[in-house]
C-alpha cells in the first residue's frame, strides 16, 4: 500500500503522517511548499495531478481551504482518480455548512460517485483555540474569546482524532461511507473558556461581538474577506442550536473514544501559560 496524503503539513495532515510513519505504512506527502520527500501538487495545477497519484493506493484529500467552492479546483484530480482507478480516497470535509458556500456539499456529493471513497465530515477544530487561529491569537494577547454564538454550543473534536479516524479509513477495508465525527462533548464558547481557565490559571473571558464585527477581526487577520464573512455568519448561526449533536464516529472507525476538550487543555497547557 502507498498512501499519499495531500495537506502533509496542515493540522490533520502533520498528526496523519506521524501515525502512518509509526506504523510502518509507506507514504508520500503532497503540497506546493518544495521540500525534501514532499510530491509537488497544486490543486489549482492539474499538470501536477497525475504525477501524484502515480503508485499510489488510497490518498487523503484536504481540499483548498477559505473558499467557498472547491469543487472547480478538485474536480480535475476525482476525474483523473475515475480515470486510473484510484483504490481508496478519504477526502476531509466538515459539519461545518458555511453560509452561501454550497460548493463544499456539492464536492462531497461528486466525491460519492468515484470509487473507494470515504467522507469525513468533523465538527469545529479544538485547534482554533491555539495556534496561528485569530481567534487562539486573541486570547493569547488579551486573554479574550471573541463570539458571536451566544450558548450555542459545538461538538469540539481534535484534530488528532480526525486523524486517527483518516488513518483508520485509509487501511480498512470497506469503503464507500461518510463519517460524522465530534468530540465527547459538546462545548459553547462560555464553557470552554471556562475550562482553559480552570485547566491552565490563564483568565480567559467571553466577548460576544456581532457578526460583523468578528468578519471584521477574521479579515483583519488576513482571512480572505467573502471566507471572514461566511465563517462569523456561521459562528453567529451556532446561537440557534444544532451544531451540538454528538456522534460515536471516531469510536466506530477507530475503536476508542475521542478525546475531552479538558484533555486538550492539558496537552496544549503552553499556549496560554509562559514562563
């Protein structure tokens, strides 16, 4: 088996690569930035297509992210992938349905019709409260969540789970089927701010904002603005409730159940606590 992981150094992309590398499972990353062991690949270059899935058996998909249709961009390496006869592709998707951005839906529908396909369709990142995120950028700063969700609440996963769950699908031997995945729990951003502040010491406060103004924060730190607006729209949506399902899929796909957002705390402690 040979397994091509496109967004190699994305967040589920890192933690993927680290758990095939651990099992023995030869691989190839894929992306635009040139480095060593790295396949170039540029969704929006087919030229670059076919030398990616040359040899491969199973390819994990990120599709082209901050846009609100994907499908033109990915449409070239699905038609090539039904050409060669592609074995297995996991392509990432989310629960996520962002406002006037139908194309993520209509990519995952046209992923159905190739041939050993799988969805993965996670719920929000706990991630976006670390990192380069704007959102983890302001409560590193001003110890500030910026929201305009109200008590609505998400089914938070790690992105460590979804790669496992990625991982999982890539070997087994059935194919064909969409995976919803979240966390244990479901979170609004009240209770995890409350968590981090338990877990770490680090005062972390709710600002609830409009969703103009959180478009406004997000393009300020360099969000295309038409994405911006979609996700603080989406973000504001979560208020009226049903983002808070839960689901057993990262139990059925890899046995164990995902982790607790207080356990991510406490993975990722640094990020709100120096010194």
């Amino acid at each position: 088996m040979s397994v091509v992981v496109i967004g190699a150094s994305g967040t589920t992309g890192r933690a993927l690569t680290a758990l095939l590398e651990a099992g023995g499972t030869p691989f190839r990353r894929a992306g635009r930035t040139p480095a060593a062991g790295t396949t170039a690949f540029d969704w929006h270059d087919p030229s670059t297509h076919r030398a990616l899935l040359d040899g491969a058996t199973a390819v994990y998909a990120v599709p082209p992210p901050t846009t609100g249709d994907p499908l033109p961009a990915v449409r070239p390496l699905l038609d090539l992938a039904r050409r060669t006869g592609l074995p297995r592709l996991v392509l990432l998707g989310s629960l996520a349905v962002l406002p006037d951005a139908p194309g993520a839906a209509e990519l995952e529908a046209e992923v159905r019709g190739t041939p050993g396909w799988s969805v993965l369709r996670p719920a929000g990142f706990m991630q976006n409260f670390t990192g380069a995120h704007p959102l983890a950028a302001r409560v590193r700063e001003r110890g500030e969540l910026l929201s305009a969700s109200g008590d609505g609440r998400v089914g938070w996963i790690d992105a460590r789970d979804v790669a496992a769950a990625a991982h999982a699908a890539l070997l087994a031997d059935r194919t064909g089927s969409e995976h919803r995945l979240t966390g244990p729990q479901a979170l609004s951003y009240p209770e995890a701010a409350r968590i981090i502040t338990e877990r770490t010491g680090r005062a972390v406060q709710v600002v609830e904002v409009s969703a103009d103004e959180l478009a406004g924060h997000f393009r300020a730190a360099g969000m295309p603005a038409p994405f911006a607006d979609r996700l603080a729209r989406y973000n504001a949506a979560v208020r009226d409730g049903g983002e808070g399902e839960l689901t057993d899929g990262v139990t059925r796909l890899t046995g164990r159940a995902p982790r607790p957002f207080a356990g991510f705390v406490d993975d990722h402690r640094a990020e709100w606590v120096t010194g």
